[in-house]
C-alpha cells in the first residue's frame, strides 16, 4: 500500500513538472522571437539556455522549434473552428458580428499565437485555417442565401475575398506598432455590404 502511495504522491508532481517545462519553453520562445525578430534565428541551444532546461527535456516535448508552432496553433484552430461552429448556427444577420469575433479572438490570443500569424512562410498553417475558417463563415451567411449566382463564380469570389481580409488583417499584426484591430472593423464590414448589393445587382 504504501509503494502505490508513494506513486500516486509522485504523479501530480511530474505532471506539474511537465506543465513547469512546457510554460519555460513558450515564454522563453516568445522573448527569444522579440529580441531577434524573427524565429529562423532562434535555435534550440539558445532555447535551452533561456528555459534553463536540457536539450533531451526539450525534445521529449517538441521535435523543433516549428513544432511548438504547429502544436500551438492545433489547439488555436480547433477554438477558432468551435466558435465559428457557434456563430454560424447563430445565423447573425450583419457580417459586422463575425468581423468582430475574428478580431477579437486574435487580440485575446497569447503572444506566441500572434508571433505563429506572422510567420513568414510559404504554407502558415494558422493563416491558411483561419482563411478557411472566415470562407466558410461568409458561405452561410444569410446574406447569399437567396443568390441566383452561379455557384462556381460565387465560390472563386468569397474564397477571394476571405483571404484578402485575413491576408490585411496579417499586415496589421507584422507592423512595426500594430493597432488594435477592431478600428478596421467598419472598413470590413462596409466592404462586404458592397460586395453583397452587387451580387443582389447582378442578379437582376
């Protein structure tokens, strides 16, 4: 009795060891991104030094850097995904709602989901999800229910505009002193009320 004890006793502190590690790591990526500017300099020596862990503890948790990206940036999608899931089911009725819910999600997100954002890559995969996320969002609107666009056409337009404002939202977050996002919320928003009367336009 007393071995599995000592075992039971021992488990929430390994766990909370892990959880300890895991925090040292993404704060010391974060201040690591900021002093250099870019994560192609970071390596994991220094990643190392600055989390006061080993190298083996670093891999027994990520195979590389990018890695703490990628993971970081599964469980931001999936949350972003959930809430859409929500919103979508809402059926809002002013494009205004889910402007503000992508805006706000990003604001409130750790610096780490930020600096994953700008990451200059051919294939990011937190842009990529969120453009699928706001395309798919824009597609149920109530807005295009009742167009009589084809549907090839209406696809190529919303997949074109939902990238271009997560790819304008992206530049915001790269500069040098970004703004808070939502100012741009009516620009947005006034933007796709225009699109959608010109569909209702060509539709006549």
């Amino acid at each position: 009795m007393k071995g599995k004890s000592s075992i039971m006793d021992k488990t929430p502190k390994r766990y909370r060891n892990y959880i300890k590690t895991e925090h040292a790591i993404k704060e010391s990526l974060v201040a690591l991104c900021n002093e250099k500017k870019s994560i192609n300099k970071v390596t994991v020596r220094e990643l190392c030094e600055r989390a006061n862990i080993s190298k083996s503890t670093f891999y027994l948790h990520y195979a590389d850097i990018e890695n703490i990206f990628e993971t970081v940036g599964d469980k931001f999608l999936i949350t972003f995904k959930d809430m859409f899931d929500e919103l979508i089911k809402s059926k809002p009725e002013d494009f205004m709602v889910y402007i503000n819910q992508v805006f706000d999600f990003i604001n409130e997100s750790s610096e780490l989901i930020k600096i994953g954002l700008t990451l200059n890559k051919p294939q990011n995969y937190f842009i990529d999800g969120l453009k699928n996320q706001l395309e798919r969002a824009v597609q149920n609107s109530p807005y295009l229910a009742d167009t009589n666009m084809d549907k090839t056409q209406l696809l190529v337009e919303v997949k074109i505009i939902s990238s271009g404002i997560i790819d304008f939202i992206i530049d915001r977050l790269r500069e040098k002193k970004p703004k808070r996002l939502d100012r741009y919320a009516p620009i947005i928003n006034n933007f796709l009320n225009t699109w959608v009367a010109s569909l209702e336009n060509r539709n006549q």
